[in-house]
C-alpha cells in the first residue's frame, strides 16, 4: 500500500486505487485480463472487503475497468502517461454516502420522536405503504424511499438537519461511484425493505427516540451490508437463471 501518511487525509479506498493504478501502468494487468477477486486484494493490501468494493467502483467510473457478472473484474484500458491525480476523479463513495447517512439520519430520527406532529406521521405512515407498492412494481422507483427518509427529517423542526439529510439523498444521484453501486444494487433486485421502515415508523409512533435511533440504525447497517453484497447476490441470480437455462434446454432434448 502507498503511504498515506504523504496523502495528508485521503480516503483509504483512494490510496487502494492509486496502488491499483500503478500496477495498471506497470502492465502488471493488461487490457483485457481479470483483476484479483475482493477477498484476495483485501487480504493482500490489508484493507476491508467494502475499501476494496468502494476502490474498484472508483477504477470503473474511470473507465479502466469493467465488471463482468460471474467473472470479475476486467482491464478495460490502461492509465494514461502523465494523468495525474486530477484524471482519477473521486467522488463520494457509496459506502461514504451510506455512513454519513447512518450518523445524520439516526440522530435525526431519535429527535423526530420528540418534535413530529400527527400530520408528520401519518404522512410517513403513507409512505411506508407507498414503498410497498413501489416494490411490488417491476418498474417502480425508489422515489417513497427517498419521501420516507426526507420527511423524517423534516419531522425534526430544525432546517439544517433538513438540508443536510437532502443533500446526502442529491449525493447519491450527483456521485458517480453512488449512483453506480445503487444502480448494482437495483439490478440485483434490492429494494428497500418494508419491514424496517414500519419498525422506524413505530418507534416515532411510540415517541422513543432511542427506539426510533435504534430502529434507523438497524435499516441503514442493512443497506449498507446490501450495497456490499449486491454484486454477489447478482452474479448469484444470473447463475442460478443459466443453471435453469440449461436444465429447461436438456428436458428438451430427453424428452
């Protein structure tokens, strides 16, 4: 691993991309050949399997690498001489976003018990429902997902913390390493979950702000374990759609 300590306060994914981008250039990789699977750069360069996911997303917004479902991750070009660090484009990472919103939207939700009126809630009770429906729509958006989280923050009366929640929410639209590691994480089927925002819902219900602390920390912890394994759990269904393919294709011909 480079040395962070002349990098001043660098993200850690960033030093990882920097490593990679170097062994890019050596022709350690070239175009078209299959970077080592997660665990393996993790274990090799001492970081976590999220630094490494948040890293290669970074590599493949540059467009030197693309991740091929069941296969990995490929070269798709090579540095450039004399990029520099300005061609290296960081931008806030996914798993980043996802940690800030942990931190804001708990205590958000802990101060909305205490300050949301019956209006609020019924309104974030609508939009429980609504991401309900949102789910059962193969088309649908995750437009209430967004709503739901908003107007809690609204429900706290205090418009800093409104305008920093809805920031973070433009972030994950505005990032491109965000917005592609959601865009993964659509493509694998992963929504949000109904049950973890009722339980949100009930703990403002109950106006127990540690319960309703609790209860966001729990749904973002969830996301962010989502976000990790989405490439996974994708390659998982693309494998498992094939297998079916294959057994429909055999019937065929014993039949």
């Amino acid at each position: 691993m480079s040395n962070s300590a002349d990098k001043g306060q660098d993200r850690l994914y960033q030093d990882l991309v920097r490593d990679l981008r170097q062994e890019l250039a050596s022709g350690l990789y070239p175009v078209g050949a299959r970077l080592p699977a997660e665990r393996e750069l993790a274990a090799r360069f001492g970081v976590s399997r999220p630094t490494v996911r948040e890293a290669l997303i970074a590599l493949e917004v540059q467009g030197l690498i693309e991740v091929r479902v069941g296969s990995g991750a490929h070269v798709r070009k090579l540095p450039g001489a004399g990029e520099g660090s300005a061609a290296e484009g960081f931008n806030v990472s996914g798993f980043e976003l996802s940690e800030a919103r942990l931190l804001f939207e708990s205590e958000a939700a802990a101060l909305a018990a205490t300050q949301a009126t019956e209006e609020d809630l019924a309104e974030i009770a609508r939009l429980v429902e609504e991401i309900a429906r949102e789910n059962a729509d193969p088309d649908g958006t995750e437009r209430a997902d967004r709503q739901f989280h908003v107007a809690i923050a609204r429900a706290t009366r205090n418009a800093a913390i409104y305008d920093v929640i809805e920031r973070l929410w433009d972030l994950r639209a505005a990032s491109p390493e965000a917005a592609l590691l959601h865009a993964k994480a659509r493509s694998a089927n992963i929504k949000p979950v109904v049950v973890e925002h009722a339980a949100i819902l009930d703990a403002l219900r109950r106006r127990d702000p540690d319960g309703a602390r609790a209860a966001m920390r729990a749904h973002l912890t969830q996301v962010i374990d989502s976000l990790l394994f989405a490439t996974e759990e994708r390659q998982i269904a693309e494998a498992r759609k094939a297998a079916q393919a294959k057994r429909e294709r055999y019937a065929r011909f014993s039949a």
